[in-house]
C-alpha cells in the first residue's frame, strides 16, 4: 500500500514536468499553466513523501487515544510526541503542588518548630548552629 502511494506521489509531482519536457522538445507552444502547475508540484515532492511516511504515525496517535483526537491533534501527537510528554509532566507536577499545598494547609506546626520571640528555635536534627553569626 505505501509503495504504491509512494508512486502516486511521484507520478503526481513529476507528470508535469515530464509533459512540459516532452512538448517543449516537441516544439509545440507550452500553455503557461502546465508551466505553473510544473512548478507548483514539483517542489511538492518532499512534502507527499513526509505525508505518506507519517501516516501510519498519525493513524497510531488517533488510535491510542480511542479515536477522541481530531485529525490535527493526531498530526502534533505523531510530529512532536516529546512536546505531548512534556505537556503531561507539567499537568503532573502541577497536580503534586496542588495536593502538597492541601496538604501542607492541614498541617499545623509543632510549637517546638514556631518562632518564640527574637530567636528561632533549630530542630535537633540538625547538628551545628546554623544563626546568623555563629561560624
């Protein structure tokens, strides 16, 4: 099947150009339009190419999300798959701030933790001083 799409592809960009060709050595006036239409399709061929080599990449991004993605979101899953990622970690880590800032908001801090006058009280994990001024 992508053989033959591969094909079409380059009887579609080079047919022009080859009729062009062959009436330009036949010495018969040439029509501008297949002058313009040459020109228009032969710079396509990359472009078919590309076309047809996605495909099967963008039928599998359509796929994998139940055929819910339109054409257009499937061409960008298929084309740009690390931008996707990329967008699926920052939703995440978002998610994660919002549950620890919940969290933290049910928390109270231990009075051994909260600030007694001028001085702070330093948890007894830690080992040496760490007040301004102590080195």
């Amino acid at each position: 099947v992508r053989a033959r799409a591969y094909t079409f592809a380059f009887l579609l960009t080079w047919s022009w150009w080859i009729v062009f060709t062959v009436l330009e050595f036949a010495g018969v006036p040439l029509p501008d339009a297949l002058e313009y239409v040459s020109g228009i399709f032969t710079p396509l061929q990359g472009f078919w190419n590309l076309m047809i080599f996605m495909y099967p990449k963008v039928m599998k991004a359509k796929r994998s999300q139940g055929g819910n993605l339109s054409w257009c979101q499937a061409t960008t899953e298929a084309f740009c798959p690390a931008i996707n990622r990329w967008r699926e970690r920052r939703a995440a880590k978002s998610d994660e701030r919002e549950i620890s800032q919940e969290d933290d908001e049910k928390e109270e801090i231990p009075a051994s933790h909260q600030q007694q006058g001028d001085t702070e009280l330093v948890p007894s994990s830690l080992s040496r001083d760490v007040r301004p001024g102590s080195e």
